[in-house]
C-alpha cells in the first residue's frame, strides 16, 4: 500500500512539476493542414493551444486534398482540417466540443463547423456572434448536428 501511494505521489509531483494538468498531460495532438496567409486558422490554433492541445500546423498549397483524404462530406468545409485521435476537425469547432468528442468517443469520421462563422474560435468580431451548428459526419457522408452556439 505505501509503495502505491509513493508511486501516486511521484506521479502528481511530476505532472505538477511539468505545470499539466493529469487530463492536459494525456490531451492527444492535433495535427492541422492550412494555407500559410490564413490569418484565422492562425488564431484557432491559437485557441486550440490556450484550451490546453499541443498543436503542430502544416501550411499546404491546396487543403481541400486533405478534406478528400480524409473523407469530409460535401459541403461541411471550411478553411482548415485537423487531425486528433483519428478525428477529423473541419473549421472553427470550439475547443470544448473537441474535448467532449474525445471523451465520449463517438463512432464519427469527425465534426465539423461549416463555412466560417463570425463568433466561432479564430472568427472573433468583436461583439458580433453568428449561431452556427457543430456537426459530426461518418464515412458515409450522413451528419448530425452534435452541438450549437
């Protein structure tokens, strides 16, 4: 019993250490495919960092061969894609629905926030806030709205 709590104590003392929290020390990478002159991606990633990810960004020529690779159903595109945990991330999808999808750990391709809209993480004007839906899509091509802002 003592060796466990010694073992307990050693890895909170190392995750307090490293200034992580026990579910940021575990939060997987995300992996984001932009154009290099895409100011707003720029800033999701931003808020993807501040939520607590580790983010690595690869700017491309040409993103929509990475919606194609990664089977994003017509329509549901936006500026950027991501990669975490074997998700797909289209667009400004708020930081906490990600985690939320990573916790529940649907069976999803991923989700989506469509288009660009003004409010969404990295899209920020000022008071301005449009409503947009946050969708999941599967391999199919079928999608569900899973969240709304």
């Amino acid at each position: 019993m003592a060796r466990l709590l010694s073992l307990t104590l050693v890895l909170l003392f190392g995750i307090a250490q490293s200034g992580c929290t026990q579910s940021e020390a575990s939060t997987p990478e995300v992996m984001v495919y932009k154009s290099a002159t895409c100011g707003c991606c720029g800033k999701w990633v931003e808020h993807m960092q501040e939520a607590g990810f580790e983010v690595k960004t690869t700017d491309v020529d040409d993103v929509t061969v990475y919606k194609k690779k990664y089977g994003l159903p017509a329509g549901m595109g936006s500026c950027h894609t991501a990669v975490v945990d074997g998700y797909v991330v289209e667009g400004h999808v708020p930081a906490d629905v990600v985690k939320r999808m990573l916790e529940e750990k649907p069976d999803i391709a991923g989700i989506a926030v469509p288009g660009m809209p003004i409010g969404s993480p990295g899209m920020e004007q000022g008071d301005h806030v449009d409503s947009y839906e946050i969708v999941t899509f599967n391999a199919a091509g079928e999608t569900t709205v899973y969240a709304t802002r």
